[in-house]
C-alpha cells in the first residue's frame, strides 16, 4: 500500500534538498535531523581543507 504523503512535505525536501546542494558548493558538510518533526531540520559544518588538496586547483574555496 502507498504512503500517504502531504504536499507540504514535498516543498519541505525540496528545500532541504536545495539547502544541501548549496553547501556542498561552498565545500562545507550539511548534515539533516529528522524529517518528520519541527524546529531545526539540518545542521552545516563549516570545514577548512588541508592546503595540499587545493594544491593543483585553478580556483580554491579559501585563500
């Protein structure tokens, strides 16, 4: 049997899912709480790279 689903909750993962991607293009870690209850739903982990992994990269995060 199907689960029934809001369409709110869509909107919901839709913008966690947006929330993630950006992140992530800022080289930092999202890390997202239960779904299905209210208040904070991820936490982001800003994180620095070692200078050797960006040693060989045209456009580094961090300067």
């Amino acid at each position: 049997m199907a689960k029934t689903v809001l369409p709110s909750k869509f909107q919901k993962w839709k913008g966690l899912d947006q929330i993630s991607s950006i992140v992530h293009e800022m080289h930092c870690i999202f890390r997202e709480l239960a779904k299905d209850d209210f208040g904070i739903d991820g936490e982001i982990e800003v994180i620095v790279p070692k200078p050797s992994f960006w040693k060989n990269t045209l456009n580094p995060p961090y300067q």
